[in-house]
C-alpha cells in the first residue's frame, strides 16, 4: 500500500493526513466522519457522494482523496453553523424537497455552488435544470428541489 | 390543530445537514464484509466451483457455497404471515443455490476483512455450469418440455374472477367492441440508497441485523424462518432509510447478514450491495402482458372489461402472484357499474426478480384499462374526457368485489377539476389544427383507483406506544416505518390534533428496534397514515384521558371541564384560565411519592375496513414525429385521498410518483437478452431514469373527500401517484399523432415502429 501525505482545508478547517493512493475522496472523507457523503453508485452516476472542490460540485467518488491536496473541500456539514441553517438547506426544507434524504447532502452542496455562482442574476428552471444535472433524486421528482433553488436565489 | 398544516417534517433538519444516520453509516470494529459469487449464466446447475486462489487471497476469511447452507426454503417477500396457507409466498429458495435461474443468481459468498477483498476474491471464484434453455416469452416457458424453474413447475399462479353481471350478456348488449394487446417493461426502483443490512452477536443467544428495511418486524420473522432460529433472539433494527419503493419490502440481505454472523462467531458482517447489483440482483416490477376487450352501449355507456394479463415474475416468486391479484382487484372500484372479469396468469422466468413496487400491479393493470377504455370513447365517437365522466364511479356505487358501498368516490370531481386546470375544452379546439406535419400536440387523461391496505386479503394491524416525558413532551413509538414518505410526520401531527398536545411537544422516534418497537407489518401498501393513523388516534385518546384524569386528580378540576392546550391543562370554557402545566403535571406523575406513575398509552388495533382512493392524470404533449420524441408542457394529477394530512409532504408524494411513471411511459426499462438472459443496462447511465433535465414541472391538485372509515379522513397516497401518469401519456400521444402505441415505455425506439406501422413516417 503506498500512502501519501495530503493537507486540505475542510469545512473551513486544516486537515493533514496519510492517505492510500487508490482511496477515492469518498472514502477519505466517510472514514474521516463525514457521512453526509453518501454512496449510490461509487462511478459517478448519481450524485449523491457531491463535496464541493474549490468552490464547483464534484463526484467525490470518482476524484481522488491525492487530488484533494491543497484545495478547499465542502460537505454539507460544514454549512450550518452553531444550530443555524445555512439559506440553502433552510430552503430545502421549506420547499418540500427532502424526503428519504440519501440525495439532500448532495443536492445541497451543487445548489450552494450555483447560488454562489450565480447570484444576483436573471435564472430560470432551464439553466437550474441543467447545473443540477449531476444529482440524481428518485423520490420527489425534482419539482420541490426547483422551487428550493429558485426561493434561494429570489433571496440572494 | 395540526392536522392539515404543511408542518416541517420532524427529520428535515437532520438530513438536510447530513446527521441522519443511515445503515452504511454505522461501523462496529472488526467489521467484515460480504460479497457473493454471482452467476454468469441465466439458467442452469453448478457443476463444479472452485474456490482456491479466492480463498487463497489475504484478507478472505470464508467462503460459503450453496452445500454449506442450512435446506430451508423460504420465501423474500414482505407479506405478514398468512393463517391461510393459499395466501403464503411460494417458499422457494436457499440462502444459496446450485440450480441459477437468473444471470446474477447466488452462488456462494464470500467474507473478508475488506470490501474491495471480498470482491476481488469473489471473482477468483471458478464455477463450471450444466446450462438449461433460457426462459423468457410466455411461449417458452410454458412449452411442454421446457425446464422447470422451480420443482412446482413455472406456473407461479393462476386466478381469475367475474363481476357486475353476466359477461356475454354484456357482451351481446354493446354496440361498440374493440380488443387490443399491450405490454409493459420490466423496470426498477432506484432508490437511491442500496440494499445494506449488517448482522452481529452481543452473545451467544441473539443475533442482531440493522438493515434498510421497509418492513423490520417482518423481516426478523423472514430471518427466523431461513435460519429456523427462534425469533424472539432476533432483533432487526431500521435506521433511516434511503428510499424503498417496495423493493425493501423485501428481504433480499437482511437473511444473509444473519446467517453470516451465526458462522463467523459473531463477528459483524455487512451485505451492501453495489447499484449493479441493485438494479438486476434485487428486485424489480413485474412486467406484463395482456389482452383487453371492453364494450360500450350506442350512448357511450361502459358494459364490460375483460382483461387477461401475463405476469413475469422472473426467477423467484417474491410476491409473485399476488402482484397480479392486487392489480387485478384494485382497479376495480373505477368503473365498478360494468360487468369486470379479469384472468391472470404469473410465470417464472430466467430473468431478474420481480417484487413489490410502488403501485403493486395496479400501474400495469390499470395501462391496460385505461388504454381500452380510450379506445372505446374513440370508438364510441365520445370524448375521452366525457366517456370517463359518464362511466367511472361515485360515492354511493358499490365496490363490485366486496358488495359494500364505496363510502367516499372523488373521481369524478377529479376529473372536472383536471379538465379546468389543463384547460382541457380550449386546447382540444386548439389542437385539432395541430395534428399534422412534424410537431404534433395531443392531450391525454387517465383515471385510476386504488386500496388503503391489504385487507381483507391480509391482516392489517397497527401499534403505538406514547409516554408522557418529564418535561410534558411527548415520545411516540410506532411500528409504523418512516421510509421518507413522511409517516412520522404526520403521526406527531395527528397525535397533536387529538390530545391538543403542541406539535412541537411530540417526537417520534424514528428507528425501528423490533425490541422495544410495538408491531406492525411496516411500510406498504400505502397503509400507514391510514391503518397506522387509527392506531395513532386510538392511543392519543387514552393518552389525553389519561393526562386529564390525572390533572383532575390533583387540581380537583373535574374531566369535563378541562382540557389540553398546547403545553398546559386549561379550562374548557376559559381557556385563558391554566389549571396547570403539562410540565408540572408529568413531574408530579412521576416524582410524588404517594400517586402517580409513568403516564403512558398502548394501542394495538387492527383495521378492518379498505378505503379506495381515486385519481386522474391530464397531460398536454409535442410529440417530434421525426425524432420520436415526446414533450410534456403540462401534466396534473389529482387525487380523492381524503382529507390531507400534511399538503406539503402529499404534494411531494405526488410528485415522487409522477415522475416515476413518467420514467416508465418514456425511458425506463431493463433491457434483457431474449436468448441469454443477460441484463444490458444495470447501472443508472444506461437505465434510463428521469434526471432533473427529463423532467417537466410537475404540478398537482386534491379533492378531499372526507373518508368516514379513516380517523382523520384520509385515505392512502403514496403509491397512487404513479398508477395514471403512464396510460395518460399513451393517450396523449395516440391523440397528438393518430400512431396508437400499445407499449411502454414509449422510447423513441419503440414510437419510431409505432410511427412507421401507421405510415406517419
Ligand atoms: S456515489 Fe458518487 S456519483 Fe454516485
Ligand atoms: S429525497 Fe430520496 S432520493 Fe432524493
């Protein structure tokens, strides 16, 4: 086994730590606790294992723990704060959207980056469409998600 | 008063910050994990497997085969047991087996230190085969000398029934008859959380499984069968769960992990499947094929339905039969005037089993209804709309399989508050300059009805326990199972409605532990806020008799004029006027040294009535004749499911659904080798389920009934919303084109034949 030294920043924190080279990010991340970091096809299909990586939504199952090193790293536990819910996953839960939850952490990082990106612009449910294109949702339909993303970015 | 409002769900915040912990999300030390040998072949015997270099690999430490488990047939599927030996699942696999009836069938298994070891040595593993002729038409497995799945024969089951008058009689009286074949595809659930169950020992005595299960009290008298250990040293508990659809109605590891652990010493041992292995290795929905034949009188009045349906229930029974008998009989309260004789017919087959999915039948009946039913109309020279006015059922008709008036029928209103929300009457002047050239635009509707439960076909029973905490909160357990649909939710706020007790105040606690959880069979058959809710009304009754005895007990207020508001007990007429706290009075319960005691609430009730529930489906459609193409502008589904719980939750329900069926009429459907058995498509790249880009705005209404038999006027949700969107889609395109599809789902391949046959391209 040939392990590697990385340090990253998570949640706003430092972390150094040795990792196995063949160790998804995934893996790196649900070892480390951070379980809002699910598994639902380990190959980049559906999403629901999304940790943002500078700021942009990634598959953390497909991307390498190795090439975390020196980079930002986002999971849904680090946006709320001291009992305080962050705007997206307040409006997540107003809007209906969480129901089994196994795609929520996933869904709300990718919606937490296009709030980011897009803020203060013009949207509409074609373009929310196509950059929450990556997250998969078997039980709402995405209707409810839609409206979450949209009340987020009326707000913004 | 709770009930009604669209409360936030009691478990939003912990998954929208990711602390909800799910099966995979419990470690124990020591942990070893499972992975099986799969077959490579769709049907035949195990010669020879080799084991050797598999075992030889550090880090594996078992490897079982079919010979090392116990000969104990059972059955998977998720039904209470039945005191009526007809009503059982076929008992008909091994924990693993020699003879493989489906490509992915269970050979052996093996345990290692690691996941990726289990894996890696599971394909070490070298199984020569004695193949058997693949099974998978009607034709060929029914052939006289075709192989025998099963030793009972590849007949799972046969029924057929008759109702509303005499058939030929029927069929003599109606001066429009038409007939057609249709057929559904094999499809998947996909929830998005995997099969997952671990199983370990604290002792000798007792085995312990934690599992994503729709169904913990069931699974652990599954458990106890395949294993022949008593079940009452079984303990199976349910965290949260990352959607089920029906396919965790099943226990498709759950027997495994047990097993597992008895062999390795204790030792905790995991079973989780990969996606692949979900979507062909688990369970799926039954795929059907038909016939239909329905007749109307010269004025479009509906005279008889007669249906004959093919059920493929794949390579091992599962719920098997039953699928097509619910199917059958649900779908029967929607024209319940016309004469209904529906035959079926459930066969095994070489290919992925088929189990419980939302719907259970019924979407693939009612395509077959609804498509006839539009076929008539046209015959007819109605419209679909009006013909379906004039047919279905109202309140008062009587349910033609159990004699009883149908107390609450909201179809028909269903249907006229769809007609206005998709404007039905103008787009239908509009369109009819709009069927021809490439872009076409049509309009579809279909009806459905459906059960609140499983009886009197099953037992259906509920249980929940309330304690007055010291704080004058409340703490519910129900056997009920939260899956994601809700249940908990609406649970607290009917616990709120009828004790006065303030939402807030009450906590239901989520995890199921068959320990300590009271029983109930579990999350199907949309029974939970219906069956589980008149347990939950029940209990909450004692519950507030109990805290208001009490307070009259110490304040000397007498019960009549006293009750629960909020977090205080207050005067009935004077309500600004406490008499005293809920908190106070639970101190005083459980501390004062003379009186009192823990005040607490058990209910175990079973139902005996069924509700049916109602609903439609409008859709507004561009079909791109060219590329085959369909394009929803608008779709509605309306629901009769009584009075409303929660509208947000229902409303997400409803959605949830849609897009399933919408998945299933367009894109969805598990492509399987006719020769070989070989799954094409068992990752959700080439499985064509609806992404955010696939779907259209999904918008729905309700037309509450208020069903007298429910607690709370409620009647079931959950599954329905999938039954309509289909052959509603069907219809639209028929009508937007003039091509008549008889198949889902209505890929570009399949329209692209439809399209060539009618000479539209
Ligand atoms: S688990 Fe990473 S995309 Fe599915
Ligand atoms: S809420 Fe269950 S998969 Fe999205």
């Amino acid at each position: 086994m040939i392990t590697r030294e990385i340090s990253f920043i998570l949640n706003g924190s430092e972390m150094c730590i040795d990792v196995d080279v063949r160790m998804s990010l995934l893996d790196v991340l649900r070892n480390e606790g951070f379980n809002s970091i699910k598994q639902g096809c380990g190959v980049g299909e559906c999403g629901a294992c999304t940790a943002l990586v500078d700021g942009v939504p990634y598959d953390t199952c497909v991307y390498l723990a190795v090439w975390a090193d020196g980079k930002e790293i986002r999971t849904v536990e680090g946006e709320s704060r001291n009992g305080e819910l962050s705007k997206v996953q307040r409006a997540y839960i107003d809007a209906g959207a969480v129901q089994c939850g196994y795609c929520t952490p996933g869904f709300i990082m990718t919606t937490t980056a296009f709030v980011e990106k897009h803020k203060g612009k013009d949207i509409d449910r074609e373009l929310i469409r196509k950059e929450h294109a990556g997250n998969l949702c078997r039980c709402t339909g995405y209707e409810m998600i839609i409206c979450a993303v949209e009340s987020c970015m009326k707000d913004s | 008063m709770a009930v009604g409002k669209s409360v936030e769900r009691l478990d939003a915040v912990a998954k929208a910050t990711g602390r909800a912990r799910y099966t995979e999300d419990f470690t124990l030390s020591g942990m070893k994990h499972a992975v099986y040998v799969r077959s490579t072949i769709a049907h035949g015997i195990v010669t020879g497997i080799n084991t050797e270099k598999a075992g030889a690999l550090p880090g594996v430490r078992a490897i079982f085969t079919y010979e090392d488990v116990p000969d104990i047939r059972f059955s998977t599927a998720g039904h209470p047991y039945s005191d009526d030996p007809s009503h059982r699942d076929p008992y008909d696999r091994h924990l693993l087996t020699k003879h493989v009836r489906f490509e992915g069938d269970e050979i052996a298994i093996v345990v290692a230190d690691s996941e990726l070891i289990a894996r890696k040595a599971a394909k070490l593993v070298e199984v020569t085969y004695d193949e058997l002729a693949v099974l998978n038409t009607p034709e060929n497995i029914l052939a006289e000398n075709a192989p025998q799945i099963h030793p009972e024969g590849n007949l799972t089951g046969e029924h057929e029934f008759s109702v509303g008058g005499d058939m030929s009689e029927a069929v003599k009286a109606s001066a429009h008859l038409t007939e057609s074949s249709y057929k559904t595809a094999m499809v998947q659930h996909c929830h998005l959380e995997n099969q997952i169950a671990y199983g370990y020992m604290d002792d000798n005595d007792n085995i312990v499984v934690v599992s994503s299960t729709q169904i913990p009290h069931i699974a652990r008298r599954i458990i106890s069968e395949a294993l022949s250990f008593p079940i009452g040293r079984i303990k199976v508990i349910k965290p949260y769960i990352g959607g089920g659809f029906g396919a965790k109605q099943d226990v498709v590891v759950e027997p495994m992990a047990a097993w597992l652990t008895l062999k390795m010493d204790g030792a905790p041992v995991q079973v989780n499947l990969t996606r692949e292995e979900s979507l062909s290795c688990s369970r799926t929905r039954h795929p059907f094929i038909g016939h239909a034949k329905g007749g109307a009188d010269k004025d479009g009045t509906l005279r008889f339905l007669d249906l004959d349906a093919v059920s493929l229930t794949g390579a091992y029974a599962s719920h098997g039969h039953a699928i097509a008998q619910a199917g059958g009989a649900k779908a029967c309260t929607m024209y319940p005037r016309a004469v209904i004789r529906y035959h079926a017919r459930t066969l095994y087959s070489n290919m992925p089993t088929a189990g419980a999915m939302r719907g259970y039948g019924t979407p693939q009946v009612v395509f077959f209804v609804e498509n006839i039913i539009e076929e008539l109309a046209r015959k007819s020279g109605t419209d679909p709309l009006e013909f379906r006015l004039k047919n279905v059922g109202i309140t008062g008709d009587i349910n033609p399989l159990n004699n009883k008036p149908i107390l609450t029928h909201g179809l028909k209103e269903c249907l006229e508050k769809g007609r206005e929300l998709i404007k039905w009457d103008e787009k239908q002047k509009l369109y009819k300059n709009k069927k021809s050239g490439n872009i076409r635009s049509g309009l579809g509707v279909a009806c459905f009805s459906y059960a609140s439960g499983t009886y009197p076909v099953l037992v259906e029973g509920a249980s929940v326990r309330m304690v007055l905490n010291q704080d004058g909160s409340v703490h519910i357990q129900a056997g009920a199972t939260e899956i994601g649909q809700g249940s908990d939710t609406v649970f607290a706020q009917m616990t709120s409605e009828t004790t006065g007790i303030s939402f807030e105040k009450v906590k239901v606690i989520s995890t199921q532990d068959t320990d300590f959880s009271p029983f109930d069979t579990g999350a199907y058959a949309s029974r939970q806020t219906y069956v589980g809710g008149q347990a939950v009304y029940k209990a909450a009754v004692e519950l507030k008799e109990k805290i208001l005895k009490y307070a009259e007990l110490i304040t000397g207020q007498t019960i009549d004029r006293i009750i629960i508001a909020g977090d205080k007990v207050v005067l009935k007429e004077k309500p600004e006027v406490t008499v005293i706290t809920m908190r106070d009075l639970a101190v005083d319960a459980y501390y004062h040294k003379d009186r009192g005691g823990q005040i607490t609430a058990e209910v175990s009730y079973k139902t005996r009535t069924n509700a049916p529930s109602f609903g439609c489906t409008f859709v507004d459609i561009d079909v791109d004749v060219k590329l085959c193409k369909v394009y929803i502008k608008e779709i509605y589904n309306i629901h009769d499911a009584g009075k409303i719980i929660n509208p947000l939750l229902a409303e997400g329900q409803v959605h949830g659904g849609m897009s399933m069926s919408i998945g299933a009429a367009l894109s969805e459907e598990l492509l399987i080798d006719d020769k070989t058995g070989r799954v094409y498509n068992n990752n959700l790249l080439d499985y064509k389920l609806p992404t955010i880009m696939d779907m259209p705005d999904l918008k729905c209404a309700f037309v509450e009934t208020d069903e007298p038999t429910a607690s709370y006027g409620n009647k079931s949700l959950g599954e329905p919303p999938v039954i309509s969107p289909a052959p509603a889609l069907r219809n639209a395109v028929w009508d937007a084109t003039g091509a008549k599809p008889d198949e889902i789902p209505m890929s570009p391949k399949y329209l692209f034949k439809v399209f060539k046959k009618s000479g539209i391209i």
